[in-house]
C-alpha cells in the first residue's frame, strides 16, 4: 500500500488540510506542564495528555495519523499534510485526519514515552528516537532506510541582529564580555544538543582559539559561552522568539530557523562559523500506537512520502537541507558549505557524545558550572 502511494507523487498542489484536535487532552497538557502560548503564528502546540484519542472513533473510510514532532520544522509540515492528504485520499479513498504536536525534541521523546500515542516522530536528534525504541514502542529497524532514518539536515549557525552591530563572526565572539547569548537548554532541546556539539567539537577540531584536541581547553570556551547565556529555553523555536522580541545579542540555533524568519520578514541575519556540525533529524513510524490506532499503513506511507522530491523541496523551502540528492544539488546555492562542516560521526557516535559531553559531570556540565560562577 505504501509503496503504490507514492505513484504519481509529484508536485501536487496542496489540498485542503484535513486536521483533529483533542482539545480535552490539549487543556490537559496545558494544567500539567503549564505551557504558555508563544503568541501569533508561532504558538506552540502542546501534546495531548498521555493516552489521549478522538471523542469519537473515526469511520472505517477514514484514516487518522497523529504526527508528534520537534519544534523548528513546523512550517514544513504545515505544507507536506495538505501534499500527502490528497495522495493518500486519492490512492487509499480514505479521507485522512491529521494531527500535529510540536514539542523540543526531548519533550516530545519523554512525552510519546509517557502516552501520547504519536504514530509518527520526526525528531531533532537520534537518541530521542533511540529512547522512544528503547521504550519499546518502536519495533522495527528504523534506520534500515537508504538514508538511515535521516529525513532532513541543517547546520548550526549564529544568529545576529542587522548590520551585526557585534562584529560576531565565530564561536570565540560568543564568549567575549558583554555579549549576550541565546541557546535553549540541552535536557529538553535537541537542538541546543546540537548547538553544544557544534562548539566543543570545533574546539577540538582545532578550528578556534581552544588548543586542538584538547578537552579542557574546548571546554573552557563552551563555559565561556555558557556564561554569556541568560535564558535556557525549552526548545529552539521558543529561544528565536525571544530573540525576536529584541533579548539578546546572537542566538545559537539551526540554519532553518532563520531563513524561516528571514522569509516571514525578520531583519535578522547570520554569520555560518569556520567549523560547524552537520545536523541530521530523523524521523521513525511509532509501531506500537500505529498499530494500536490500525494506523501503520498511513504512518509508513507518511514517512515514506517525506523522501519525495516534492516533500523534500517543500523542506527545502523552510530552510532545511535535503537528503535527496537531486534535491541537494538543486538548492545548494542557497545552502553554501561551511570551510569545515564535521558530523557527530567525527566525534564518535551518539553514545560517546552522550558519555563525553552531556552524561551527569561531563564536559557540559563542568562548562555550564564554570560558566555560571563566572570563572
């Protein structure tokens, strides 16, 4: 079934989207995790309580699919529902209700673990996905794929107000006095995961003023930074709104979610850094609530669809790098490269990531500690 879906999947024009909210189990999440509307077009949508489905049972002509994702790309998924639903209606002759819940990346993890029944999570960062799987709930070998479970990428890039009135130009500026910094919190972003990782791992690498290969030392500018940040936001989306309301001097966030401003108007610009991590979102079918909600074949179609030439350039249109490479090569002018672009591969892997950098004492933590005492 989901293959015969993306037969004839080309550039469709985006039909009607076709969306349910549970709004019990919205007012719930809102009493328990207090989350406070950003406001305007950005207002983040909490997930529904744990355990939480439609009133009503849907019609067997009906296909539901419950999307559970992080934060930065919801302008991109906005467009790529209404694209799908009308595939999917036109190949299944099922209508299709869709729902969205956008969270950072570690929210969303702990929130799909806890009960919200997402059928598909695209994430920031692998091991949010990994401890959705570790949970159980996701039974196959998500990374089986040609892309490995990869749907999109970014870089790492520093945000600057017009004109850079700072003079920032890479990592070593966001650590000198009087510049003030925004990045969101590591236990609940992925994104400022990948933030971090994109500092230290340019230290090492050797491509700032921290001696090469040495770890005291990329730690010692990680805290330098650290101590420049005065507002941990939950996720990277949160972080650019407050910087839009004027809060800081540069922000470390995604490459997307600033052209994403700069398209809705923002003045914003952004400096790429010499060294800078290639960041790779994945994306994984829940198995377990897909096959509890008879959703599996929409879900496996759904991030099947994601790898079309139509998915990806809508991506591409909200600033995130694509993985297919037809698509790639079509954008790469908007997208330049940075002198030194690594992956977290370079640094290891996730778990060594993990161990070295973020585990209870490790180099965030020491730098963080550092950074707050002012030392």
């Amino acid at each position: 079934m989901a293959q015969s879906l993306l037969k004839g999947a080309g550039m469709h024009g985006f039909g009607l989207r076709s969306r349910v909210f549970s709004l019990h189990g919205f007012i719930a999440v809102l009493l328990l995790l207090g989350v406070a509307a950003c406001g305007g077009g950005n207002k983040e949508q909490a997930a529904p309580a744990p355990g939480a489905s439609p009133k009503d049972e849907p019609a067997a002509a009906t296909s539901t699919l419950t999307l559970g994702a992080y934060t930065t790309p919801r302008e991109a998924y906005a467009a790529i529902i209404p694209a799908f639903t009308k595939v999917w209606q036109e190949q299944s002759k099922k209508t299709l209700q869709a729902r969205e819940s956008y969270l950072g990346s570690g929210a969303q993890a702990r929130a799909i673990i806890g009960g919200f029944e997402a059928d598909v999570a695209p994430l920031s960062l692998e091991p949010d996905i990994k401890k959705i799987q570790d949970a159980k709930l996701i039974t196959h070998d998500w990374k089986a794929g040609e892309y490995k479970g990869v749907v999109t990428r970014s870089i790492v890039v520093i945000g600057v107000r017009k004109g850079n009135p700072k003079k920032i130009l890479d990592w070593d500026d966001l650590a000198k006095p009087g510049v003030e910094v925004l990045t969101p919190d590591v236990r609940t972003s992925g994104g400022a995961m990948w933030n971090v990782a994109a500092i230290y791992g340019a230290a090492l690498r050797g491509h700032t003023s921290a001696a090469k290969d040495d770890v005291a030392s990329a730690t010692k500018l990680l805290s330098g930074v650290l101590h420049n940040v005065k507002i941990l936001d939950r996720g990277a989306r949160e972080s650019l709104l407050n910087f839009e309301r004027g809060v800081g001097d540069a922000i470390i966030t995604y490459e997307n979610e600033i052209l994403v401003g700069q398209k809705g108007g923002k003045d914003y610009e952004y400096v790429i850094p010499k060294s800078t991590i290639l960041i790779e979102n994945p994306v994984a079918v829940v198995d377990s609530y897909a096959k509890k909600h008879n959703s599996e074949d929409v879900a496996k179609a759904f991030v099947e669809f994601l790898y079309t030439p139509e998915a990806q350039r809508t991506f591409a249109d909200n600033g995130l790098r694509p993985v297919l490479p037809a698509v790639a090569n079509e954008v790469a002018a908007k997208y330049p490269a940075p002198t030194d672009l690594f992956t977290v591969r370079d640094l290891g892997d996730w778990a060594d990531v993990d161990t070295k950098i973020f585990a209870k004492g490790a180099a965030y933590d020491t730098a963080f500690a550092a950074g707050r005492a002012g030392q």
